[in-house]
C-alpha cells in the first residue's frame, strides 16, 4: 500500500523517511556538600564526592536539594577540582545534591512520527514580507526511499536583478525540470556554462548542452537550433571517447580553451571549437601513461591556468595531497606556444589559481598554511618559504647518430653558475663481468665524497688559484687563477669532458684521468645550477654544443 501524507500547504511536498529520533539519556551527577551557609549567585562552592562518584555535572546542568531555588544551573564547573558557580543564590545545609538536565523528551523513537517534511522552497515566502497559507494537499509517493541521480541535471526558478525575483530555491513538481545524460558514460563531474551552452564532464564523456534554445533537425539530420521555453535543450556528446575521470579538480579554462584529465585513459586532454585534443601525446605519451596510472583512488591531479606565463599547470599527485609522497608527485607546465610541455617544477600544491593576472598557490602544512604569489618572489627557486632547490635541464647532444664519435668539450651561452652533474653515453648492454651482469656506460656523474671531481664544476664552484695550499671557490683571489670546471671564453663557457672509465676497454692504451672525452652515438646531458653563484639571482641558459671527433 502506498504512503499517503497530508501536506499543509500547495506548495510543499513529501521527501523521505529519514533516520530515527535519537534517544537522549539523563544525565546525572551527585556531590557533597561539606559546609552550610550561602553561596551568592557567582560565587565558588566546593564539593566533595560522595562514597560513590555518580557523574561529572557540567555547564547548564540544574542542581537539586535543600536550600536551592527551582531552576538554578550551573554556571562553570571545574571537574579537576570539584568546584562551580551557579546562577541563583543557594543557602546550602552539608548535604547531598544532585544535578540533572532534566530532560522531558522522547527516550525512544517514534515511528509514527519520524517523517520530514520538506517545502519546494527553502522557506516559504522567500523575498516576501508576508505569506499566507494557500490550499491544502494530498501527495502519494510510491516509493518513499532517497533517490540519487549521478547522471542527471535539475534546474531551479530564475533569479531577476533588475526586478528582484528570486526563485533560485523553488523546483517545481509539477514541470520537467530533470535532464539526464546517457549513465553508461558515468557520474556527471564537472560543469562549465559558455556563453549559452553548458558542458557536461562525465567520468567517460563530454557532452554539450543547449540553455534555453533547443535543437530541430532537417530531414536529412541537419541540425537548426530554435528558441524554446526548455531550459536546458538539446544534449549532443562531443565526438572522442574521453572524459574527465573522477577528477574534476584537473580541469582548468583560458578563453576559450578547455583542459582536462582523462586519468582512465592516461590522457591530457584540450577542449577548443567543439574538438578534444590528445596533448599528452606531444612527446610525453610515455610519462602520463606510466604518472597517471599510479595515481591511488585518494590522490589528486590538479590542474590550473597560469595566467602570468599562459601555461595549464598540473601536478600530479598520486596519493592524499595532505599527506607527504616523497618525490612521486609531478607538476609541470604545458605551453601552447610552444605546443608541448616545457618544465618540471618542485613545489607541491593544495590549490593553485590565477587572480589579476598573477598566478597563485597553497600550500597546508599543518599548523602553518600559506598562499604564494608566483614569479614575484626575489628568492628564486624557493617555495613556500622552503630551502631553494637548483634549476636542471637535460638533453641529448645526437650529431650524426649513425657515426661513433668522442665528445671531447661542452660549451655554453648563458648566465654564470651552471655546472655539469652527468654526461652518459647510450648503454651498450648488459655484459658479463666478475659473474655479474652490468652495463658499459662511458660517463661521469656526480657523486659524493671522494667521487665529487666527477661532476664539470660552475665557473665560480671550480675556480682555484696559486696559493699553497691552494683557495677554491669564491675564496680563489691569488693570481693566477685557474678553472678545474667551465672557464670563460670569447664570451662563452666552455669546459674540457672528462674520461672516467676505470678499467681499459678493448683496444684502449690509454684509460681514465689521462684521457678527455666520451666515446658514444650520443649523450645524455644534465645541467644544474650551482649553490654558490648568485643563489637568489637569475640563471639563464640560451645555448649548448659540443666539439667532438668521428672514430
């Protein structure tokens, strides 16, 4: 049998059973009292407890006995010393007293009248002065459970502010109010209004719909777009099986640009004129595919249009964003000018935003939060007032890549402070050696302790001059002075590539510290910035090259 409820007013109606009334129990307290006399309204009393401690009265509880006014309650109360202060006089007389809240409501539930009762509107004559109470109704609901709608869509009245009409929190029952989108597509995520369509981000689809116009096609399937009274009209899905995942928070817009992240597919997606671009396909199919993927169900990939640079930012976080991941996040920067993603940065977001043509993050750490203002900072390098990280770059130097060759020097135009921390030749595979299987990498690195010469130092880092023993660094001041890194010339810096193989290869005379150079096809190269030149200052890099010999 259906539920059938009395409604008072027309414009009210049945939502749902929901949970029960709770109980509320009694609370009860007992305490001693040691002496007689009054006790002014404010003043201390002190207690002691009774054989059998019952309860610990607290603020607002009412207390009971001989010599206590009806009504008189606790003022403050502390428990660690048995002591409080009332509200009303007491002439106490060395007896025992209770305190009760003396609670008269229901101790259990009632399921005759454990119904709610919810108008259209959030409350009845909104905006008016007065109201009055129309006529009454009956409602039948059928089915009286809660019903959650993941794919659909419902519009309100309208808002008028010229006029002063607010209908915002009035959803009428009696029109069709409610559009749905296909479910096999998933959860409705995100919403974005353009001009007078609205996009519709599902977990696994994009759809575009029509606001207050709607859609009438030809016979031969032409579409013409008609006024109509239909809020929201026609829904049309953009041609591409992607979506937005469950994650909202990626979705960033610059104009009338649109990105997204589509975490289901490992892909970085651009909405532009009605199409959706693959651009993490514009050289970093590999990173998203394998960052993506290990983003956990807690974690959080946060996208944001920096307005300063015109970048979409997006770091990647694969677990909680309030909870600290090492160095597994990512966040790094795409350019449409340059139509591919051009740096990595260090610093971790909760939230990130462009106001007034600067670019904006946060960052919560706990007791301290802080909101930084990007590219105005004379600290470079330094986030959220942490300890500056060094600028890196890395390429590859491919000169005829069908010919071996010796990489014998490195050059660069720039600013001063950077220094080489790897120079790798391609891995010849895995080889046999000592019953081990390892891989012949002609190459310096930078190491630690003894194993540090092996790095190309910046022009100030490997400076050292005359002096017995000798000054390095900033310290170098006795003439002449020379450069175990990168020495400047004809404007340009310019270092000698250090050999550091340790045993002979086959055909080699001359092995290790007494040759330069690094035989390979190519190298990989990385470069960073010192922590001595200039920390704070600009570092600029323009250009870098090579001098090699063919074998």
């Amino acid at each position: 049998m259906p539920l059938t409820l009395e409604v008072s007013y027309f414009n009210s109606y049945y939502v749902k059973r929901l949970a029960d009334v709770p109980y509320i129990p009694v609370a009860f307290a007992e305490r001693n009292y040691p002496s007689t006399g009054l006790i002014s309204a404010g003043s201390l009393a002190i207690f002691t407890t009774p054989g059998v401690a019952i309860g610990i009265p607290s603020i607002g509880m009412i207390i009971e006995g001989a010599g206590v006014t009806a009504s008189t309650k606790v003022v403050t109360y502390d428990a660690a010393n048995n002591r409080g202060t009332f509200d009303k006089d007491i002439i106490f007389t060395a007896s025992a007293y209770t305190f009760n809240n003396n609670w008269t409501g229901p101790q259990v539930s009632n399921p005759d009248e454990d119904w709610y009762i919810e108008e259209s509107r959030v409350r009845g004559g909104y905006n008016n002065t007065s109201t009055d109470y129309g006529v009454k109704a009956y409602i039948v609901e059928e089915q009286d459970a809660q019903t959650r709608r993941s794919n659909s869509l419902i519009y309100s009245g309208i808002f008028n502010s010229r006029t002063g009409i607010n209908q915002t929190n009035q959803f009428s029952v009696a029109d069709e109010i409610t559009r749905s989108v296909d479910p096999i597509s998933g959860s409705i995520q995100k919403l974005f209004a353009e001009d007078t369509n609205l996009l519709i981000f599902q977990e696994r689809k994009v759809n575009n719909a029509l606001i207050d116009k709607d859609a009438i096609f030809t016979a031969e399937g032409v579409g013409i777009t008609t006024t109509g009274n239909q809020v929201i009209g026609q829904i049309t899905p953009i041609a591409g099986n992607w979506g937005i995942s469950k994650n909202p928070e990626s979705f960033a817009v610059y104009g009338y640009m649109k990105y997204f992240v589509d975490r289901s597919r490992n892909a970085v997606l651009r909405l532009a004129g009605g199409q959706i671009t693959e651009i993490s396909n514009y050289g970093m199919i590999d990173f998203f595919r394998d960052t993506l993927s290990s983003v956990t169900d807690t974690g959080v990939v946060l996208g944001a249009y920096d307005n300063y640079n015109q970048n979409y930012i997006l770091s990647i976080q694969p677990f909680n964003r309030y909870e600290p991941d090492g160095t597994s996040y990512k966040t790094l920067a795409f350019d449409e000018r340059s139509q591919g993603w051009t740096s990595f940065f260090t610093y971790k977001p909760d939230a990130m935003f462009s106001s007034q043509g600067y670019f904006y993050s946060a960052k919560d750490y706990g007791d301290a939060s802080d909101i930084y203002r990007h590219n105005t900072n004379l600290t470079r390098n330094s986030f959220y007032g942490q300890p500056i990280q060094p600028s890196s770059v890395q390429f590859v130097f491919n000169p005829s890549p069908n010919n071996i060759k010796t990489f014998q020097t490195i050059n660069y135009e720039g600013s001063n402070g950077w220094e080489v921390t790897a120079f790798l030749s391609e891995e010849t595979g895995l080889n046999s050696s000592g019953g081990n299987w390892i891989n012949n990498v002609d190459t310096i690195v930078q190491g630690a302790g003894a194993t540090q010469y092996r790095k190309i130092y910046s022009y100030v880092e490997g400076a050292y001059d005359s002096a017995v023993p000798p000054n390095t660094g900033l310290a170098a001041n006795q003439q002449p002075i020379y450069y175990a890194g990168f020495d400047r010339k004809q404007n340009k810096y310019m270092a000698v590539v250090p050999n550091n193989t340790q045993t002979p290869m086959p055909g080699e005379v001359i092995f290790g510290s007494q040759t330069s150079g690094i035989k390979a096809y190519y190298a990989t190269v990385t470069m960073k910035t010192d922590t001595t030149t200039d920390p704070n200052g600009l570092k600029e890099l323009f250009a870098v090259s090579s001098t090699f010999a063919p074998k």
